[in-house]
C-alpha cells in the first residue's frame, strides 16, 4: 500500500484535473505509480461526476414522480369532492322537491277544503231559502185557510139570515 492510496482525492472536476495533472506528471517522469494514480483519480472523479449526474437525474425523477403521485391524489380528491358535492346537491334537489310537493299538496287540500266549504254554505243557504219558503207557503196556506173559514162562517151567517130555520 503506497502513501497515495492513504490519502483521499478530489472529486468531480477538480479531481479530474488533478487526476491528469497526476497521469501526465507520472507519463514525464517515468513514474508508472504516478501516472497510474493520476489516471485512477481521473477515473473516479468521472465517476464521481456521472454518479452526481445520476443521483440530480434520480432526484429529478423522483420529484417528476412524486409530483404525478401528488397529481393523482388530488385528481382521486377533486373526484371525491365532485361526487360529494353532486350528492348534496342532488340530496338538497330530492328535498326542495318533496317541500314542493308537500306545499302543493297542503295547497290544494286548503282549496278543497274552501271549495267543500263553498259547497256547504250554498247547501245551507238553499236549504234556508227552502225552509223560508215552505214556512212562507205554510203561512200562506193556513191564512188561506183561514181566510176559508172565515169566508165559510160568513157564508153561514148570511145563510142563517137567509133562512134562519135551517139552525139546529
């Protein structure tokens, strides 16, 4: 193990740099171990970089996915609210229409009622008329007959004073 592999390296461009700095040094000077680590730092910080690449790309499609999960939530939620509130309007619509039925009902039972009643005081009021009018005719009848009897008992007295013999 050498002092090289003790000792940690830049990453990303800087370490890339260094990395052919290393390999170019080490290629100049015959130094194979030089030129050898320089080209292994150069490695690792490509490395380095593709994985930082990678990991803002996975970072990126991780919020991409988070992003259409959040998306779908709210669609599942929007559809939910959408579905509940065509529920209480529909459940607000069932009621007004069953208050409308009901006023309508109570309302024409209240101009049955009236009518039944109209019915009623016209019923009376013939029958009223028909009484008068029977008590009318009675009283015209009885005068009639008494105007009769009279008239009968006046018949008599003449008759009497005509030929008085006749009384018994």
């Amino acid at each position: 193990m050498t002092q090289a592999d003790d000792e940690r390296t830049a990453g990303g461009l800087l370490g890339k740099a260094v990395g052919k700095a290393k390999a170019a040094a080490g290629a100049l000077t015959g130094n194979d171990e030089l030129a050898r680590e320089g080209r292994l730092q150069q490695a690792q910080s490509e490395a380095g970089v593709e994985a930082a690449a990678a990991g803002r790309e996975a970072d990126v499609k991780q919020a991409d996915a988070d992003t259409r999960r959040r998306e779908a939530e709210n669609d599942v939620e929007r559809q939910r609210l959408q579905h509940e509130v065509a529920e209480e309007l529909s459940r607000r619509r069932i009621e007004e229409d069953r208050r409308s039925a009901d006023s309508a009902a109570a309302q024409q039972a209240q101009a049955e009622r009236a009518q039944a009643e109209q019915r009623r005081e016209a019923e009376r009021t013939q029958a009223e008329q028909s009484v008068h009018q029977a008590e009318q005719a009675q009283v015209g009848a009885t005068q009639e007959a008494l105007d009769l009897k009279r008239a009968a008992r006046q018949a008599e007295q003449r008759a009497d004073q005509i030929d008085p013999k006749e009384q018994s």
